[in-house]
C-alpha cells in the first residue's frame, strides 16, 4: 500500500455530498437491518463517513432515550397500583 492513498481515499470520503437527512434514513433502516443489497451499496459510495457516525450516535442516543421513558414509565405504572 502507498503511504498517501489511505489519506485520499478518507479526504474523497468526507468530501461525499449526501444530504444528513439521507444519511439518517439510511442510519435508520441499518438499525433494524433492513437494507437491500442495492440500496447499501448505493449508500456506501455516497454517503458522507462522518455523518453516518453523527447519525449512528444521534441514533443510539435516541433508541437509548426511548428505552428510558418506557422503562420508567412500566415502573410508575406499577408502583402506582
């Protein structure tokens, strides 16, 4: 491998011009797996690596958030009975 084609290949990444908004459906169909082979592929050459990392924590962040309100909402309903 030559030493400055790792560095192009990650500059010519980052510089994909996918919409963020894209980039979240896309983050958001990967969480459940459901992608078809086609559709990953097409995002995997136009996605932009550092938003689908944005997107990847926004969404843990939100599944992680979900899980929260409906865990403590089972407990007050319970506790309340």
């Amino acid at each position: 491998m030559q030493g400055g084609s790792l560095t192009d290949e990650l500059k010519q990444a980052a510089q994909r011009r996918a919409s963020f908004g894209a980039t979240m459906k896309a983050v958001f169909w990967s969480f459940f797996g459901v992608r078809k082979r086609k559709d990953y592929e097409s995002d995997a050459a136009r996605l932009n690596p550092v938003h689908v990392i944005i997107a990847g924590i926004l969404g843990a962040a939100l599944f992680v958030a979900v899980l929260v309100i409906i865990v403590k909402l089972v407990v007050g309903s319970a506790t309340g009975q």
